[in-house]
C-alpha cells in the first residue's frame, strides 16, 4: 500500500480521545468525534458535525476529506491520502459549507453527506471530516494550520468478513507480588472493524475462580492489531494461578478465548521471615540454659546454693 502523508504534517490523534487544538490564538473545537454508521451500496446517508470557535477572534475555517488508518497498536490513527480504495471513503463524503468565519465562541453546523457507489466493497470504510483553520481576521503571518476531525466508521451490507486472533496473550511466568500486568494484542484480520468485548478469568491451583477482570471495549480497524494492557491489581496473592480470556466480537457474536498459567509467591517477604525465625531460633538455641534454669526456680523452687566452711 502506497501513502502520502498529507503535505502540512502527519496528524496523529487518538481514534477516541478528545480532539482540541490551539495554535497561534486559534482554536477548534469539534463534535461528535466519532460517527459509526453503517449503509447499503447505493444508499445516500447525511449527518451534521459542529465546529466551534473557542477564543476571542474571528477565525476562518476550510472543511477537508481525507482518509484515516491506524498508526500503532494502542488506538491512534493518522490522516493520510490513500492510494489504495479498499477501505477508503474520502471520494463519497462531501461536507456544506465548505469555508465559513466564525466570530469568538460561534458554532457553525455541518451537513455531510455519504453517496455509497451501487459496487461498494462490502466492509469498512473509513473517513475523516476535517475542520482546518486557514486564517485569523486581525492576524498577519504563515503558519501550520491546525486541523481537528471527526471520524466516521462506515459498514456497507453485503458479504462481509469478521475475523479475529488472539495473536498474543502473555503473562510474566513468575511475579513476587502484583499488580500482575497481562498483555492482549489482538488482530483483525476480517473486512470490517470490531469491537471485541470480554474478561479475563482468574482461578487458583484447586480451579477456584479468585477474580474477574474486565476488558475495555475496544475497536480494531481492518488489517490492525489492537493492544490492550491489563492487570491483576490483587497486592499479595500466592501460590500457581491460571488466567483466561474469553471474549466475542460482531454481529455473531463469534467467540475466541486463550488461557494462560503463571506464579505468584512474594519470595522476598518470605526470605525476611525465615532470616527472621532464624535469628529467634540462634536467640532461643544460646540461652537455653539459662531458660532452664529459669523454669526450674520458677516451677520448682530448685535452686544451687554453695556453703562455706
């Protein structure tokens, strides 16, 4: 897959995170961020976005069409142009008004409109409605436009593929305490994003279930491996533990789980005890005797007595 990166820089964000921007006393402010929508080939959908203005001057915005993909495995996507159309949309939205000033704290709401092709390759395909700033009335002076997006998640009906692998589920073999950490990357190998939900269920050495932990829901683009970090928060479990996964994603609900075993035993408070227990028994071996003799005056009423001539 061949890409340019847009001229004015990469712009990487999180896929979910909020999404503001300053820059020279401009600002923007975008919502919703995130649009997930699904659609027929042939259907024609609309939507409206909101762009404000945050500051106190007047700010002159373009809207922008671009595609966006995954950068990395914890959930950030850069704007890029593609080359490649498998999953790219940029070609079927159009946004009004293009270009428009906003005076300070003005919003100003975007129709957008998505004309799917009658031949669109069932699946996802994804966009982003970009709000770029071109100018500053008062303000003299080139700089790099900030821009700031709403993404838009789109699934068109037909025969589309949902897969996903665990690709790794890993655990660290021996911990001498927690929290135990738990790495999950999973692969979306299928033609569509997901959105996998789950737990990870932990049982001690006899198969008793000791603890639960939740996975945050999270989405994974098409040919992208999503990674998600989790830990056992328990302070001082020990003993043999076993960890397993069991989640499901789409709309089947498809099933997928791993399982895992590792230790957990706090060597170091128990190296503390037992240097502890063998002082008190060197303690204990030394005065002995005199703990003897003790208990036999105390007990007894023995008692050594020399007499003089």
């Amino acid at each position: 897959m061949i890409r340019r990166i847009l001229a004015h820089a990469a712009i990487i964000f999180g896929v979910f995170a909020p999404l503001f921007v300053f820059a020279q006393g401009a600002g923007i402010m975008v919502s919703p961020l995130t649009f997930e929508l699904t659609a027929n080939p042939g259907e024609v959908i609309s939507n409206v976005i909101r762009v404000t203005n945050p500051t106190d001057a007047s700010v002159i915005f373009d809207m922008d069409i671009e595609d966006f993909t995954a950068a990395g495995e914890d959930g950030d996507v850069i704007v890029e142009v593609s080359e490649d159309e498998t999953f790219s949309m940029r070609k079927w939205i159009t946004a009004e008004p293009k270009q428009f000033t906003l005076g300070p704290d003005e919003t100003q709401i975007i129709t957008f409109t998505i004309r799917v092709p009658a031949n669109a390759e069932p699946g996802g395909h994804y966009g982003t409605i970009l709000a770029t700033i071109k100018g500053t009335l008062g303000v003299t002076g080139a700089a790099i436009a900030p821009k700031v997006g709403s993404l838009v998640l789109l699934s068109v009906s037909g025969a589309i593929r949902e897969e996903l692998f665990i690709r790794e589920f890993v655990v660290p073999s021996f911990s001498a305490q927690g929290p135990v950490p738990m790495l999950i990357r999973l692969e979306n190998t299928g033609s569509v994003h997901v959105k996998p939900i789950g737990f990870i269920a932990i049982h001690d050495y006899f198969g008793n279930k000791v603890d639960q932990i939740e996975l945050e829901p999270k989405r994974i683009l098409p040919g992208n491996i999503r990674r998600i970090d989790e830990e056992w928060k328990r302070r001082y479990p020990m003993g043999k533990f076993t960890a397993t996964i069991v989640g499901s994603f789409g709309i089947s609900n498809t099933p997928f789980s791993a399982t895992t075993t590792f230790w957990v035993f706090p060597w170091k408070i128990a190296l503390e005890l037992f240097g502890a227990l063998v002082v008190i028994g060197v303690i204990l071996i030394k005065t002995r005797k005199r703990f003897a003799m003790a208990f036999k005056i105390l007990f007894k009423g023995e008692q050594n007595t020399e007499i003089s001539n």
